[in-house]
C-alpha cells in the first residue's frame, strides 16, 4: 500500500483549491469592474482608465486619504515606542497587569473600543479628529507590536547579553549594543504591522472621528452606502496594490510574525 | 547597586506603555460600566451622575438600564440571533478551513510558505473592500443573482434576492474571518505525525476511521483557537449587517452603534456593549483551558 499520509489527497487539493477561488473571486470582482466603461458593476462593458481619473479629481478620498497617512505614520511611531516598551517589560519582568492591559484591546471585539472611547473623549471634552483618532489607534495598536517584540525576545540567546556584561559591559551598554540591534526585526515588523492595522481601521476610526477628520476606509464606508459606483472599485483597487507592497515588505524582513 | 538601577528599568519601562493603557483602555472601560448605572441626558449623552440639593449631596444613578434589557425580548433575541449568525459563521469556517489547512500541511514544506501568504494577503486587503466585494456579487443586477434565478424559475419557484439577507451576512462574515480559522488549525496540523496515520492503516484503518480517529481530534486545540478567533469579532460586528443585512440581518453590533451614534442613548448602549463584553471575556477564558498546552502536545513530531 502506498504511503500517501505524507501528501494532500487530491480530494484536498480539490477542496482547498476551491477555498482559494472563494478567497480571491470576489476581490478579482472589485479589481476587474475598476476598469470597466460602465456605471453598473453588472456586465463588462469596455475597458476605461476614467474611474481612476475621477478618483484623482476627487477632493475628499484624497483628502481622506492624507489623513490616513498621517495617522497612519504617527500612529504607528508612538505605538512602536510604547509597545516595545511594553514587550521588554512584559519579558523581564513577568507583569501579569501589564500582558492584560497589553492584551485587552487585542481580545476585546473593535466597537466595544470604539464605543468607550468615544464615551471617554466626550466626557472629557477631547474634540474628536485627528487626535482622538490617533489617540485610539494606539492603543490598540501597541499590544501587536508588543507581541512582536516578545516573540522576537524569546528567539534570543541571552548568554549573548551575560557574555557582554562578564566582559565588562554596564546593563545599558549591553541592551544598547546586544540587545537592541538583535530587536530591530521584530520592532521593524512590529511597526510596520501597526502601520497596516491603523491605516485599515474602520470601526474604531468610526466611533472617534469627528468633522473633517474622514479616513480613508471612512469614506468608502460613506460612499458605498449611498451607491455602488466603480470609483469605489478604484479606491479599493488601489489600497489593495498599496497592502500588496507593504506584505511583501513585512514578509522579507520577519517572515514569521505574519503568522502570529 | 544593582537593585536600584533594576527598580528604575522596571518604571521606565512598564510606566509609560503602562499608564497609556490605563488612560485609553483600562478607564473607558469603567467609564461604560458606570455609565451603565446613570440617566441618559436631556439631549443625549449623559445626565449628571448626583445632585447636590440645599447641601446635600445625592447621587443619581438608576438600574432602569439594566431593567429595559430583560423587560422586552427584542434585545435578548437579538442577542441570541447574533449568537446564531456567529455560531453559523465559526461552523462554516470550520467546514471550509479544514481541507485547505491540511492540504497546506501536507503540501512539500518549500511550498508551505507561498501556500499560507496566499491565505494572508486578500485578509490584508481593507476590511470595507471586502465587504464590498460582496456587494458587488449579491447585487440584484449580478450575475450570481440572475444565474440563480435561472435555476430557480426552471424549478418553477419565486425568484430569489441575496442582497439585504441573513444569508448574506453569515457568507461575507465567513469571507472576513476564515483565514483567522486557517492560520490556528493549520498550525496545528502541521506538528502532526504523519507515521501515525501509517500505523492505523497497518492495523486496517480505512480513510475516514484514520481521520475520525487519529486526525479530529488531534486537531481540535487548533479549532477552538480559530472558532475564538472568528466568533468574537463576528459576534460584535455592525459593518456587514449594515451594508448587506437590510432590516433582517442586524445584529447586536447594529444597534450598539445605533444607541451611541444615532439615538445618542448611552447608558443602554453602555448595557448593550457590557454584555457582549462579558460574553467576550467568558469565551476567552474558556478558550484558554480548552486550548491548554495539557492537550497541544500530543502527535508532535
């Protein structure tokens, strides 16, 4: 009898490669119909670049779309600073208050953030914009990043760091030369995961955006409520070229904490 | 000394992640749970939580809230509506992320990595875009509409609508989470030994008795890690109902965000979003004592 547990059946290739259609029809869907000459996304019609230029004449997606950005990148900073704090910490010193805080927002489903901090931000008198969007993507982007680092930690050979001291290193000496540079991949990827959950968010964005901080993902969500009009399809076509160039990023500089 | 310089790395590094999740998670938390008790304002938002009247102070804080969730059924069924939908979408994760995740744990482990990415790369793709997708694909002027309607006037039956139902919900809610069921189970199955199916087959083990037997159940702390995964952001969500539920297909989501957005009741949406914070909180810790590494570590290579 023939030893085949080792490989996939072809009932699972079958089965799986079904899954991927499942996975990858509907976005083929958005990405095709960007192109097409027609107001319906129902049949092709003809090939056009003009939803592409429409797009670029429209003030408020790439209005929206620079305030993405911005909150995106600084979002993304401060959530690098502050979590890999907080993964350093959470590794030393084993605090358990400090791994459930760092946690909670990841466990927590996204509206019940949104919702207690948009309750927060008005009994406190923070106008809601920019900064409380910004204020809020932090948070919960630092346990990502914090996880990054961690994991990155527990890769780590630390008779690196006892070899630097026996040799005469002060603590700060051998964090500084040791363990920092061995870090950087893991808060590279750490950043950079933040960066692409805050520039995606849309339901915590939702609940702490006030006037005229409209995101991006704030703006489809307006617009595809109105009407399904292929503009959104370019939109979407285009954040979707822009997460392709950031995966293949990440994946070349930490393979692995794609899959944490 | 030593101890103090270890005292000082332990502040500087755990205060400031410490006390910004304090401020921006640890607080709004206990504002909600307080605002739970309170009255809702005159124009939305909330009364003042005490009175202080010739001197003396009151406090006004009220369980009416709490009351209004179990005096009609309208909110306890939705709960239980929402529980449904997320129990329908963890089950049909399960269903379709079970031959594809063990497909890429049996595929040559060169190709495990490109096989996974392309699992990864449409869930990285914006969360609206992909509930568009499926506006797209259900629109009453699609094409999956009209060639299910070709089947079903053939059969002689009314003519159906996909957008604006349950079912449309429960489907693009399995699209946005499966590879949050992928990624645990695979991982799982990927420690498995395979030798061990060898063994069972030895012994005269057909297909299913070596899948029922030795597979399943090997694989289930990867299933509860993933059905975690997909049922607690599938049961707060209000993003699909709203744009592909219509009236039918709501969900709890919906009316959190209707009760803080738009009626501006917050101390019933406070109610609202504390229950499924506490249904939250017990499905995580169930998941943490299904999952206990007590049963990961059986079937590893």
């Amino acid at each position: 009898m023939a030893r085949s547990n080792a490989y996939p059946s072809k009932f699972l290739i079958a089965a799986g490669g079904m899954v991927y259609l499942f996975l990858y029809i509907p976005l083929a869907v958005v990405v095709l119909f960007s192109f097409n000459d027609s107001k319906l996304n129902a049949e092709w019609v003809g090939f056009t670049w003009k939803w592409y230029d429409k797009l670029f004449q429209n003030g408020d997606i790439l209005h929206a779309a620079a305030n993405s950005l911005i909150i995106a990148v600084i979002s993304a900073l401060l959530a690098t600073i502050l979590g890999t704090l907080a993964g350093l910490a959470i590794y030393r010193f084993r605090q358990k208050w400090l791994s459930a805080l760092v946690l909670g927002p990841i466990a927590m489903p996204d509206i019940l953030i949104g919702v207690s901090l948009l309750l927060m931000f008005i009994l406190f008198n923070v106008t809601l914009g920019m900064t409380s969007i910004i204020l809020a993507h932090v948070s919960f982007c630092i346990g990502f990043v914090a996880l990054a680092v961690q994991s990155r930690l527990s890769g780590m050979d630390q008779s690196l760091v006892e070899a630097a001291r026996d040799l005469g290193a002060t603590p700060f000496q051998a964090f500084r030369l040791i363990t920092l540079p061995l870090l950087k991949p893991g808060i590279i990827a750490g950043g950079m995961m933040a960066f692409t959950l805050s520039i995606d968010d849309f339901v915590i964005t939702f609940f702490t955006a006030g006037v005229g901080s409209s995101t991006l993902p704030l703006e489809i969500y307006s617009m595809v409520k109105i009407a399904v009009t292929p503009e959104v399809n370019a939109v979407s076509t285009l954040l979707m070229l822009v997460t392709l160039v950031l995966i293949t990023a990440l994946s070349r500089i930490s393979p692995t904490v794609l899959r944490n | 000394m030593p101890n103090r310089a270890e005292r000082l790395s332990r502040i500087l590094l755990s205060l400031p992640p410490g006390l910004y999740l304090l401020l921006l998670f640890a607080v709004p938390s206990l504002m909600m749970l307080f605002a739970s008790f309170r009255f809702s304002g005159e124009y939305g938002g909330l009364a003042p939580w005490y009175y202080i009247e010739d001197g003396q102070f009151t406090l006004d804080l009220t369980l009416e809230n709490w009351q209004r969730l179990f005096e009609s059924d309208i909110y306890l069924g939705l709960l239980l509506k929402s529980l449904a939908y997320a129990l329908a979408t963890t089950l049909i994760c399960v269903i379709m992320a079970y031959p594809l995740a063990l497909m890429i744990a049996r595929s040559k482990k060169r190709h495990r990595d490109l096989l996974l990415l392309l699992v990864i790369l449409p869930f990285w793709s914006n969360f609206l875009v992909r509930i568009y997708a499926w506006m797209i694909i259900f629109s009453p002027q699609g094409a999956l509409t009209a060639a299910l309607n070709v089947v079903t006037s053939s059969l002689g039956l009314e003519p159906i609508t996909l957008m604006f139902s349950g079912t449309a919900v429960i489907i693009c809610l399995v699209y946005v989470h499966l590879p949050f069921m992928i990624l645990p189970l695979y991982a799982n199955l990927e420690k498995h030994d395979h030798r061990l199916l060898d063994a069972a087959q030895d012994l005269g083990a057909n297909r299913f008795q070596c899948f029922w037997l030795i597979t399943w159940p090997l694989s289930l702390p990867g299933i509860y890690a993933g059905a975690v995964l997909v049922f607690i952001p599938s049961l707060g969500i209000f993003a699909i109902p709203d744009l592909l539920g219509g009236t039918n297909g709501i969900m709890i989501g919906n009316v959190i965000k209707q009760q803080f957005v738009e009626s501006r009741d917050w101390p019933f949406g406070s109610v609202l979003s504390l229950v499924l914070t506490a249904i939250t909180l017990v499905l995580v810790l169930l998941a943490a004592k299904l999952g206990s590494p007590a049963g990961e570590n059986n079937g590893k290579k």
